[in-house]
C-alpha cells in the first residue's frame, strides 16, 4: 500500500529539494508535505 502511495506522491507532491528550498524559510504546509512525504518514503521501503 506504501509504495503505491509513494508513487502517487510522487507525481503530486512538489519536490522541494530540485527547487532547493531552505528548510529554515519553509512554511507550515511546506514542512507538512516534507514531513508526510518522508513517513510514506520510510514505510515503502520496509
């Protein structure tokens, strides 16, 4: 199920890290997607 929603992550969620984005700087709900996307990245790869 993780790896499913790892690829639709994928393709919606921004990546932050090619706009090379400050995590100092980031707001809320930037901080929010990062945050979600690394739970669903780590639960993938188990």
């Amino acid at each position: 199920m993780f790896k499913l929603l790892a690829k639709i992550n994928k393709w919606l969620l921004p990546n932050y890290t090619k706009e090379q984005l400050d995590l100092a700087k980031a707001t809320k709900f930037q901080k929010a997607v990062i945050a979600w996307k690394y739970f669903v990245t780590t639960r993938a790869l188990d």
